[in-house]
C-alpha cells in the first residue's frame, strides 16, 4: 500500500526508492503457510553452525579484554583482527596483493553494494549490469537514480561482446562519461546460478582496460557472494585477480552464504580512493558494522569452523540442488531449458512459449497449487539488450527441504506440461 | 592525508564526505599511549554486561529454533520480538501509542539519523539544529549537502525564543519552504550535557504546532541517546510523548550507551510515512540490522538483564562524574564556567578569555601534558546564532577511571589558571 506523500518533506532519494517487489512475493508466502516457497533465497536453516557459534561465544565472553572490546564499539572499517585474517585467506586464494586496510567490513555485501553506489552514483549517471542480475541491487541503483542499461548474459554468464557493444554505443551517444559502474556477479550468479568461465574473466578485463584507456574513469563491482558455494566444477580465481594494482575492480563478498547471515556480515576489497570515501559514508551511516558479530567471525576463522560451515552448507545445497535438477529432468517437458547450476542457491528455467510474469496465467496456477517462484521480469533491468525474454524463472533450493523441492518441481510440471504450446 | 580525485567517478556526496574531525583527536589519542583522553565519547567497558550476554547466547543457540531464526535472516524493519517489546517499554515510558510498526531498528541510533536524513533532505534544504550539537550528526548533514542553521542552546538546552527567531528568519528570507528537520537531544546532550526541561519541551512543541499550521511541513527530530544515564533530577517524558498522533515528531533511540554498543542497534519510531520510505531505504543498504544481536537485545528485555546493566552503568558514571567534576571544581579557577551533568557523559565547560581551537595555545600545552578534550568547535554548526563561541570544551567520563579523570582535570587546571586573563 502506498501511502500519500504529497506535501510532506521527502527526498527525491526517497520518493525513488521502491517496495521491493520480492517483498510482495513473500508475503504471498507468509499468507499461505502451506505454500513451496522456492523463491526465497534464503540459506539452509539446517546448516547453520549453532554449535560453533555457541562455542565461540562462551570463550570470547569468558576473556574479559577480548569480551570488552568486542561488546563496545569498534571502529569504522571494521575489526582489525578480521580484516588482518580476511585478508590472509584472500592472499592464499590468489589476491596476492590483499592488505587489511585495503578492506572494509559491511552489514552483509548489501551494505558495500549501497556504499560504493552511494560514492560513486549521481542521478543520471549510468551503471551497466548484467542482465539478468541481482534484483535487490536493482532497487538500490533505481533510489539513486542511476540509468541501469542491461548487458546480455548467456549460460556462461556476461557476454563479453555484448558489453563492447553496450560501451560502444555509450560513445556513439556522447553519454560514456556518464558510466560508472559495470557491475557483474563472477560466482553462480543471482539469478541465473552461472559461474563465470575464466577466459571470460580475462576477456572482460581485457574490455575494460582498453575502455579506461580509451575514456572516463570507472569501476567494475565483482560481486562473489556465492564464490563459497561451489559445488563442482572448476575453482576460478577471483575477476579481481586480474587487477593486482588495485585499481579497477572492487569486489564484494559476504559471510551470509557460508557461516551466518544473522551476523550481517560482508566485505569489500577495492582501490583505495574509492575505500576511503566509502569509509567516510559508512561513518555516516553506522560507524562500523556489529563489532560483536565481527568478533565472533573473527574467531570462527581462526580456529576454523568458517571452513567447516562453508563445507557443511556445500554437502547440503549438493543434494538439494540434486533433489530439485532431478525432478525437473523427470517432471518438465524436454522443452523447457534448465541451467543446471553447478554453485550457488539457483537454477533458472525458461519455458518456451509460455508467459510467466507475476499475475499471468501460469504465476496464478502455480500459486494455486502452492508453488511460488521469482519472474524472471524482477531480474531484468528497464533497459535490456533486445527485447526481455517473459518465459524465464529463478527457482532458489536454499530453504525448502528436498522433499518439497521435489514436490514443487512436480507440480510446475503439470501445470507447464498443460500450458506449453 | 586526502587522495587525489581528480577525474575518479565519485558522487557528489562521497566529494562532500568528510573526514570526521573526531578521527583526528582519536588518531591522536592512539599515538600517545600515555594520553589521558577526555575525549572519546565511548562507553565504560567495565560496565558492559558480559555475563547476562554470555548466559543469553548460550541459552539461545542450544534451543534449535531460536537458533536457527537468530543465525538467518530477519526482515528490514527489525525482529518482530525485539519491536513489541521495545514498543511495551515506551508505552510504559509515555508514549502511549507505540506500536510495533511504527519502529525501526537500525544499526546504533546513528543509522536511523543517517537513514532518516536521506529520507528527508536534498542537497540545499535546510536543518536547524541545536547548536551546539553531535558533531557525527553533522558530519552527515554536510554529506546530504544540507544547509545546517545553528538554533542558540543555554544550560538548559534549546533556547524557544531562539528557535521562534529562526523560524522566523526563514520566513523573511523566503526559505522556510526547504526547512525539512529542527533537531535536538532532549536528555543530557551531547556535547552540553543539558537534559531539556519539561516547560521547555511543551514550548517547543507549541512553536512546532503553530508552525506547521503556518506553513510547510517538516519534521522535528528527538535524538534521546541518553534517556537512560540519567543520574539524578527529574525524569521528563519523552518530548515525543507530546505527539501522540505520531506525525509531527520521529524519536532516536539506542541499546549502544545502556546496554552494549558492540551488538550495534539502535531504533526510532516516527509516523508511518517517513517510516515507510525509511524502511526502503533501509532495504537498500543492509535489508535488516543483525538478527543474531537482535535476538539477543530481545531476550535481554525479557529477562531484565537490560534493566540491571542500564543500572550499573549508571552507578559507574555516577561516581565518575563526581570524579570529574569534583576535581574541576577543587583545581580550576572559580571564573571557569561549568554546566554539570546530571546525566549522560559529557561536561561542557567554558573558560573565558581562553581560545580553546584545535591547535591554539591552550590545546597545544594540553596536548603537552597529554590531556585530550574535544574542542567546542568541532561541536558548533556553521551558521551560529550569533558569534561562535571560542572558549568551550567537552569532556567525556566515559571511558577514564576515576584517577585519569582527577589527574587529567588537575593538569588542565594548572594551564587554564596560568592563561586565564
């Protein structure tokens, strides 16, 4: 329900800032208790480290210098003890350059996602992202007002001739020096579950260093927030370790997928001129995430029950994802395209010929057989390259146990195996 | 050390982000190990309640659901839980009409005045502001690009006529159309230490009333950080307390100063239309503040254990006030004025004749003799009311033992006695 402003004292931030339309697909569920929700992309209750967590904090809070300080304030970039070992794990894992203070510690990557938007977006300005791509980052580029322009992805994920295309027509409408961000996720990506081919990454950075030589300064958001959720295939380094001089690429990760969300913990790593303003942004916002939280991430890493978490969580999304693939390989016409994703919490589908935006015939059969998804339409930006596919979904196996995964694969399969031309 | 920018895609709000001055007075405390900082507006680590935490945590992570819920995710607004009982305690406290969705929990109060600022101000719309006031706040206000017009305080807080004189400005000045916050604290402020009288607070809300029928709306902001380190003398209701239709007024609170600033929450709670756009705001920067230290700050409320460590810390502060403020009175000389607190951490004190700037003489011997307060400048707007006072200083208890306090109020009465006029 939208309530009426006219008159009152709101920004234009503000008046551009959306309900997000995922919020309406969970109060769905919300109402409807009996409901397959496999939109949500929630982590795996189940596989959440209690034990662990419970452990750490009887001995954090034991040692009284170390309870102190983790219970007053801290300081604004975050822990250095967590940075010094966020930045040690990400040296093994080929950031060969990583150094804590080049590292900022956020509530989740959502917050370094915000900030370095906040720093670096204008009205008007433009941010290429791949399409289709993180919805809720969608909501915070439409706030700012930002010009969102799609770059075409396939199942390999960003397309790199499809972003030369979309740079080259930047400069043929005089607006290039209006880009500055491209924004990308490199690991199993929201939505499409696809995990970034290594000579992609080297293509696509081959695009962008030729594009700074050519124009205006701008940066490239690695987003790796499913990096730790590989679960086969091959390991590839981060897109940022193409960028040693840390001065291109400022990467995002997070500690909600593999350990706990509930600590509302994530990271960037990027060059420093741009960490700085985002260090002076989020002294305005908060003055530095949970110190607390930080204080027990900081000693899970240390004694490595993160590592244990991540792996504990990888055996259960390997099974479920197994659960839900497996189903819709049995229950779904040939016809419907799968990407079988190989990381990550989601698979997408696309089903020819058939529409499946919110409130189309096929969303509201589904929904009366209980089985809710996310259109794909929330996923594609207002411009995309060519027309928008309408016949796609994201199917999330995080929360629903394999049994309903099953189930709702089931039940879609009727209803698409009635609809499909 | 400020980096080049030149040419680099930041926003024009990253451009006006400052380095808080505060950083540089705390940088300077860390170098000097030795530094007996008045400064630092930090909490009493001895007072943190580390024993109910540790009891809490582990309570909640051996009972499976509680656990799982609290190592999830949680929603935007803040735990379901945490919200009713919070709006329980300020039903009880005098506002009669709390209800659950009319708060938000945010990270520290910090966040809500950050999110409430970006919900409400472009860049060129004006705030009054008690002057002087929380300088983080006006950190934030510069980086919205807000003109920020100082409003005359005394020893009492907030001056009325002041505010009436200022409103009255704008009127004539044709800009009371951008006036989109008046904001104050209302117990025991910071820097001042001045808890707002109960007349003063009808007043105020009188001249708030009268002009809201006058003209624009606007909102009025009641920062309530210190609400409870009350230490004696009377305890006002809320100036929210005289809104119960919940539309003129939006009151910050926080669990940093009285519980434990390391879980990082805070609150506000306001009319539903700024909440509403604050909430989406809110979605795009963390979609939620962490629900593992949410889950904790609830149980806390349950059990009492809240209401035991506000006690202690405010035992603790009392003797440390006295501390303070019993060595400034038996070492400075009686022309020294002081306002002393009945509340809160801070002592304002103002010492005419004396130049108290950041790197003026005084500032320079104090630094000397390794005794560090926060000049009044940094507190004071840039649009005072009147000449700006260079002669004060706020000292902090906060954080000093009793001794420190004593020894560091001696040293700087030998400097004050020997540059007073």
């Amino acid at each position: 329900m939208e309530l009426s402003t006219q008159g009152l004292p709101l920004s234009q931030r503000a008046m551009r800032a959306n309900i997000s339309p995922i919020s309406w697909l969970l109060s769905k569920a919300l109402e409807h208790p009996n409901m397959i929700s496999l939109a949500a992309g929630f982590v795996d209750g189940g596989g959440l480290p209690s034990g662990p967590i419970a452990r750490i904090c009887a001995e954090l809070l034991a040692d009284g210098g170390r309870s102190m300080a983790a219970l007053n304030y801290g300081t604004t970039a975050g822990s250095p003890l967590l940075r010094e070992l966020l930045a040690e794990q990400l040296r093994k894992e080929g950031l060969s350059s990583a150094k804590p203070e080049d590292l900022i510690i956020s509530n989740g990557g959502q917050q370094s996602l915000f900030t370095l938007t906040d720093a670096t977006v204008d009205p008007g300005d433009i941010v290429l992202v791949e399409d289709p791509t993180y919805f809720v980052y969608l909501d915070v580029l439409r706030a700012a007002g930002a010009r969102v322009i799609g770059v075409t992805t396939d199942e390999y994920g960003l397309v790199p001739e499809a972003l030369e295309e979309r740079l080259e027509e930047l400069h043929q409408s005089g607006e290039r020096h209006r880009l500055r961000l491209i924004y990308l996720m490199s690991y199993y990506t929201n939505p499409k579950g696809v995990n970034l081919p290594w000579e992609r990454r080297k293509r696509i950075d081959e695009i962008v260093r030729a594009e700074l030589e050519r124009g205006d300064s701008f940066l490239v958001v690695e987003d790796a927030a499913y990096r730790e959720l590989r679960l086969e295939g091959p390991d590839e380094p981060f897109l940022k370790s193409l960028d040693p001089e840390n001065e291109r690429i400022i990467v995002v990760g997070t500690f909600s997928k593999a350990f706990a969300p509930g600590l509302r913990l994530g990271w960037c790593m990027g060059p420093p001129w741009v960490l700085d303003r985002m260090a002076r942004l989020k002294g305005n916002q908060d003055f530095g995430s949970s110190n607390f939280s930080q204080a027990i991430m900081a000693h899970a890493m240390q004694e490595g029950s993160s590592v244990d978490a991540a792996e504990n969580f990888r055996s259960r999304y390997r099974s479920k994802r197994d659960a839900l693939v497996n189903a819709m390989r049995e229950f779904w016409p040939p016809e419907a395209q799968i990407i079988e994703p190989h990381g990550g919490l989601y698979a997408w589908a696309s089903l020819p010929g058939i529409d499946t935006d919110p409130e189309s015939e096929f969303f509201n059969r589904l929904f009366e057989k209980e089985v809710l998804y996310v259109p794909g339409k929330y996923c594609f930006c207002e411009e995309t390259q060519g027309p928008r596919p309408k016949d796609s979904m994201r199917l999330s196996y995080g929360v629903a146990s394999e049994e309903l995964l099953r189930e709702g694969a089931r039940r879609m399969g009727e209803v698409i195996a009635d609809m499909m031309p």
